[in-house]
C-alpha cells in the first residue's frame, strides 16, 4: 500500500508524512532476533539509482517470520557471513540456494550437516517475503532517500513480523503500532 492508502485505511485522521515519519521511526526500532531452528536464506537485488543492491533475509519455516536481514552492496562471502552471524542458536536445517557462498559461510559459522541446498525458485518461505517487500518498494515509487533504505527495510520487517505474530488482525496491528508511535 502507498502511504496515502495506508491513510485512508486507518480508523485515524492522519496524514501521509506522518505514516512517512513512523515508517522511519519503525525502522530505526531494535530488530530483536527469535529463535529459529528451521531456517530458509534467500537474497534479492533491488536498485537504486541504477546500482544493485542486495536485501538478504533469513525466514523461519514454521512461522514464516523474518528473522535476520542484511542490506548490502555485494553477493558475497562476507555478507553471507553477516546475515549468517545474527544467528544466536545453532539451527538444525538452513536451507539455501545454489549460492556457494552459503555453503561456505554456513561450514564455517555451523557445519556443513545443517545446510540444504534447494534448486533456484524452490525457497518459497523467503522468496514469497521478497515478493512483498517488492509490492512496498513499487507502492511507494521506490527508495528517495539512500540513507533510509535500511529503515524501510527494517519498519517493513516490524510490521511484517507483527501482521505474522496477531494473525492479520488489521485492528490488532493498528492499536499495537499506536502504542508504539504517536502522530506527529
């Protein structure tokens, strides 16, 4: 939804700049890890300003819930290992793509019993969160703003999480995300 929908939708009269500003003060919240021992890893590209960048998403199969992300320039070892080490339990299943990165990071951070290499489109738990995030990105036009990109990512993460933890109860999520931020 665009902000001006968001707007619309909500049982307040707020305007769009504020939906705006709480989205950046979400993203700007503690990302709090949950324990997983089921875990998909995915990444996807996304542009700005004609560059790529690459959002990175850790997804807990039985929740379905985000829980680790990264954003980075590249696709490589080093933010494997990055998006890997928000892991504060050793998980019994990671399963991947056919990146080799992956394999690399997880035999390091793991060993290489955890990890399961699933064919390209067959990660469905994180690669349907990206489609997601992707319908946000589009709703609102795109990034603005370069130095917000990890807020957006983070509040979308929030507000995704939250809508998984309530059951989609709409009302539920609202009055949850009020008594967090206040209109300004």
């Amino acid at each position: 939804m665009s902000f001006r929908a968001i707007t619309d939708a909500l049982p307040i009269n707020i305007s769009h700049v504020s939906i705006y500003k709480w989205v950046i003060k979400f993203g700007s919240l503690p990302f709090s890890f949950c324990s997983a021992f089921l875990l998909s890893a995915d990444e996807t590209v996304i542009l700005f300003n004609d560059r790529k960048y690459y959002i990175w998403f850790l997804v807990d199969w039985n929740t379905l819930k985000i829980v680790a992300w990264h954003f980075s320039r590249y696709r490589d070892y080093s933010n494997a290992i990055r998006l890997l080490k928000q892991i504060k339990q050793h998980p019994n299943i990671i399963t991947t793509d056919g990146l080799p990165v992956y394999k690399q990071a997880i035999e390091e951070l793991f060993s290489l019993r955890v990890h399961k290499r699933v064919h390209l489109g067959h990660n469905n738990a994180v690669e349907s969160r990206y489609s997601l995030l992707k319908d946000f990105i589009r709703a609102k036009r795109g990034f603005k703003k370069f130095s917000n990109i990890p807020k957006y990512i983070n509040g979308w993460v929030y507000i995704h999480n939250l809508f998984k933890d309530l059951g989609g109860d709409k009302y539920a999520i609202v009055q949850s995300l009020l008594t967090i931020i206040t209109p300004s």
